[in-house]
C-alpha cells in the first residue's frame, strides 16, 4: 500500500466530517468503497484512529467512533462494514 493513497483516504474523510450534510452516511458509503478497491480494514481503522488523535471536534470524534465500530463489528450485523 502506498502512503499517497491512504493520505488520500485520510483527506477525503476529513473533507467528508467538514463538508457533507448526512455525514455518517457518507462516512460509511465511503468507507465501503475504499475496502473494496482501495485500502485493507486494518489500514482504513489506523487511518480513522490518525484523524482522532488530531484536534477533531465532538461530533467528528462521534461519527468516527461509530465508523470504528462498524468496522470492528460492534454493531447490528446488516451495518458492519
């Protein structure tokens, strides 16, 4: 995996947490996209974890939370990702 496509990963899901209304579903329909053609589950979780250690507001922190736990499964089993 390249650094260049997981920053690219990384500056599109900031750009989703500041730009989009429905955020959480942005979030999640992106993060569908790149585990089937982009990045692995464990990069797209250490990328998420990245954003949270920057000084991210409540709510971003919040949906990103809850992102991480689709993907560890913490979650309904029709939403984990």
């Amino acid at each position: 995996m390249h650094l260049s496509e997981i920053e690219k990963v990384k500056l599109y899901i900031k750009e989703i947490l500041l730009n989009e209304k429905n955020n959480q579903e942005s979030l999640i329909n992106y993060a569908n996209s790149v585990l089937k053609s982009q990045i692995s589950q464990q990069d797209l979780i250490s990328v998420i974890e990245s954003i949270r250690l920057e000084k991210i507001d409540e709510t971003s922190d919040d949906l990103l939370l809850e992102l991480l736990d689709f993907l560890a499964g913490w979650c309904s089993p029709h939403m984990k990702l």
